[in-house]
C-alpha cells in the first residue's frame, strides 16, 4: 500500500513528498544506533556501523547515475561507494571514479575471496558493491550513496536491511526509450535487451521505500535530497528518544524503590 506524504522542503528535515514522490510500505526498517550488528555473506564477516545506506535504483536510461552524481556535487554528508564493473568504460568514465573497471577474470577472483557486499549480472556484464568501498565512506563519516541496478539492491538489503531504497522512474516509456538512444553506445540487439530488463525492474517496484518520477531532473534531486534529510533526521531522533525513555525508566525505578523502601531513603 503506499501513500502520499505532505509538501517537502529540503532543508526542513521534514518527511518528504510531492506529486511524483511515493513512499512504500517501511515495515521491518532497522535504525542503528549504539549498537553495532554484524551479518555474513557468503561466510565473510561484515561490521554494519552508523550512517545512512542510501541506494538508488531504477532501469537504464531512467536517470539515477546523473541524479547521482548530483546529490555528490551538492552534499558534503554524502559518499560514493565506487561499483566494479566488466563492462567496457564508456566516454569520459574515469577509473576508480565511475566504476573499477575489471577483467571477468578478476571480478570472479574477487568474488570467490567475499569481497563483495553483493554482485549481479546485467546484460551480460558483471556489477558488484566492494564490501571496503562501503567502509570506506563510513569510515569518512559519511553516508553512503550508491547507484545500483534492481538485482543489486535486492541482495544489498538483506546485508544492510537499515539501507534507505529509492527507486528512479521515468515519466514514460517515450522518455526513457529517448534517453537510451541517446547513449549511441549500444547495438538494437543490446537496446532491446535493456528494453526488456526495465519492464522486469519496473515489476519488483514495490520492495522499493520511495520511487521518485524523473519528470524533471531539478526537482528529481531536490526529493532524493529531501528523503536522505528525514532518513537522517528518523535516525537521530530514534537514538535521542531511546535515551530520554531510559532516562524516565532510571527516574521512575528510583521513585517506586522510595516508595516501597521509603526506610532506605532516610537521611
């Protein structure tokens, strides 16, 4: 079920919403605090620390590597977790700046030693989130952003489940088939597999907490801002609330021993 949120505004950190914004189901969200929880994957231990795990996902071509790169420019809070790659790079991609850019051999070694927080195939190639490039930001003291296909997402989560999820959706299928023209850098074959793969993303849309429509890319990256700022926000205030509860509960405990052992209380 999903519904809509009142009006955001960025720097109000107030919940977010909009005409173009939903805000899925949040059952069984995770906000870590003091504690420090760990999971494995594929018998590696993983350390979860505090921060934010902000993954944006979406079809080819629906905008999420160029929002992105956006919310990087803008936010010092911000830190990008640097994906693997087979693919070739396309023009202007830098290595160790976009992706890494590996052989298969090389990202299959890297896999079978764990090194992964998760790794998928699409359209042939190979994609996966460097467990130490996610440290990495953490250990930065910032949250992580991650620019992730549907595949990827879904494993992240359940290494991460306090992971934010936001899902990229273009306005139409017009829009979107324009913007994968405009790469010029995939064959028809290749163009209709990426066809092809969106409709089955566009499917798992409701394990996503918020989708936002890319109708107009400002206003895209003024609502995935204002998601990280309540998220963050949420956050602090679970950790500030669990500590004033505690407090009542000393205070309370304190006065109910006065009173059943008011003898203990004499000066």
């Amino acid at each position: 079920m999903t519904a809509q949120l009142t009006a955001p505004i960025m720097e109000s950190h107030s919940p977010p919403s909009g005409d173009a914004l939903i805000r899925l189901s949040r059952v069984g969200k995770v906000y870590l605090t003091e504690q420090v929880e760990t999971h494995a994957l594929r018998g590696v231990d993983l350390e979860i620390r505090e921060g934010e795990y902000v993954a944006i996902a979406g079809p080819s071509g629906g905008g999420k590597t160029t929002i992105a790169k956006a919310l990087l420019s803008r936010r010092q809070d911000l830190g990008y977790s640097i994906s693997c790659t087979t693919r070739k790079p396309r023009e202007g991609e830098i290595q160790g700046k976009d992706y890494y850019f590996l052989s298969r051999v090389e990202f299959l070694e890297k896999r079978s030693r764990g090194e992964f927080a998760e790794s998928a195939e699409v359209h042939g190639n190979l994609y996966g989130t460097l467990r130490s490039e996610v440290l990495r930001v953490l250990e930065a003291g910032q949250h992580v952003l991650m620019d992730i296909d549907v595949q990827g997402s879904i494993q992240f989560t359940k290494v991460f489940p306090q992971s934010v999820t936001i899902f990229i959706l273009p306005p139409s299928a017009e829009v979107l088939l324009d913007r994968l023209k405009m790469r010029q850098t995939e064959s028809a074959q290749q163009l209709a597999d990426r066809l092809q793969s969106a409709l089955q993303e566009l499917q798992s849309v409701d394990e996503y907490e918020y989708v936002v429509v890319n109708d107009d890319l400002e206003t895209a990256i003024k609502r995935i801002g204002s998601i990280v700022d309540a998220e963050v926000f949420s956050r602090e205030r679970v950790v500030g609330l669990r500590t004033q509860v505690a407090l009542l509960i000393d205070q309370l405990e304190r006065e109910i021993e006065s009173r059943t052992h008011p003898e203990g209380h004499k000066e």
